[in-house]
C-alpha cells in the first residue's frame, strides 16, 4: 500500500540526548514536511524539503535538523538544542514542493516523544 | 505573520446534530483544504477547494470557499460518533508552505 510511515509511534529520551525521527513516503512526492503538534494547539512548521539535497527552515526550526538523502526519506533529528521537545511529530508529503498551487499535503500516523 | 481565524474551537453536540464550523482570514487565497485530526493520529484530508463560491461535498460533509476569497466553512450533517476529532482548515498565501487554524474539537455527547 502507498502511504507515509513514521517510526516509531512512541518514544522516549533522556533529556540532553539527541534522537532521530524516522519519516518514509512510498507516493513518488516531491516534497516531504516536518510539523510539531503540541496539545491543544495547530501544527507549526519544523522543517520543509521540496527536492532531493535541499532542505528549508519554518517557522520553528531552532533546535532541529534535517537530511534529504532520498526522495522517500526525510528524517528529523531533535537536538539537545530544543528547549521543549516533548510533542507530537506530524511528518507530511506531497507531488509538488513548488508553485503557487498548493499541493495536497499527506500525513503520516505521527510520533510521540517524551524527554525525560 | 499570516493568520487563519478558526472557530468555534471547540463544540459539544449531541449524535445527530448538524455542524458548522468556519476559518477566516484578513488575506485573500486560492486554495483551501480542510483536515480532519483523530485521536492520536495524523491528519486526513476531507475537503480541498480552489475556486472562489466552489461548493464540494464529500458524504455527509459540505465544504465552500467564500465568495470573498478570506474564509471558509465546513458543515457535518447527521453527526456520528465517528465523526469526534479536531477539524483544521489550511491554505497557502502564495508560497509552498501551508498555514494551518488552530483547530476546532468537535465532542459528541452520548
């Protein structure tokens, strides 16, 4: 079946350690985002990648970083940095990353992290 | 920054009742998209519009784009318990990047 996968569903660090956020999309996108939910709130934009090798910065990227290696992988690593890292991870795609249409974003199951 | 204007942000109806719900902006847009947010998971997409005055259905729900171009309503008729989430309404303002509202709870009473 295509879709978006993000792994795992739950996790749990320590805090000063880093962690990587896994995100896999199967959909031939373009484009792949990242967006934090925390409770009670919308979804703000973390990181976003439109093509292959390159990535941009939203609206709360301090704290973060990304890779785009492969088309269907976009993982997000939470730093130390990140001040306040226990949220929801919403991982999005779609078929274009640019334009002045917006494309239909695809979400993916999301992960939980808990810093301890 | 740019804004979108969500409310109610949170209804408690009975199963049964219809629903309505709305977005607005201060910004006129070309596209609207509205996502429907269950438990614990990722959101899904109900509804996406691209024209001003369009009307879409989709089952049970109904979407329209304003006239205006600044907002956006969604109605759910006959709710079920199914249909408990939180609802967002999204668009872009001519960049690649989606704003989202901050979402409105919907609760069925039993």
């Amino acid at each position: 079946d295509g879709g978006i996968t993000q792994s795992p569903k739950y996790l749990f660090r320590k805090e000063g350690q880093n962690v990587t956020l896994s995100c896999e999309q199967n959909l031939n996108h373009d484009a792949m985002y990242w967006y934090r939910q925390d409770p009670g709130q919308g979804l703000r934009l973390i990181y976003y990648s439109q093509i292959v090798n390159d990535f941009q910065k939203g609206d709360i990227a301090e704290g973060y970083s990304v890779s785009r290696e492969k088309k269907e992988s976009f993982p997000l690593t939470v730093t130390s940095a990140q001040k306040n890292p226990t949220a929801f991870y919403l991982c999005a795609s779609s078929i274009a990353g640019g334009g002045k249409r917006t494309d239909t974003q695809y979400f993916g199951p999301g992960t939980r992290l808990t810093v301890l | 920054g740019q804004q979108l204007n969500q409310s109610p942000q949170s209804m408690f109806i009975q199963e049964g009742e219809d629903v309505s719900m709305n977005c607005t902006s201060s910004s006129i847009f070309n596209t609207w998209l509205w996502y429907k947010q269950d438990p614990g998971e990722g959101p899904v997409l109900l509804i996406a519009l691209y024209k001003a005055g369009e009307l879409t259905s989709n089952g049970r729900l109904t979407a329209q784009f304003g006239i205006t171009r600044k907002d956006s309503f969604l109605n759910i008729s006959a709710s079920i318990p199914s249909d408990v989430g939180i609802y967002f309404c999204a668009t872009n303002f001519g960049n690649e990047k989606l704003t989202f509202g901050t979402g409105t709870r919907l609760t069925i009473i039993p």
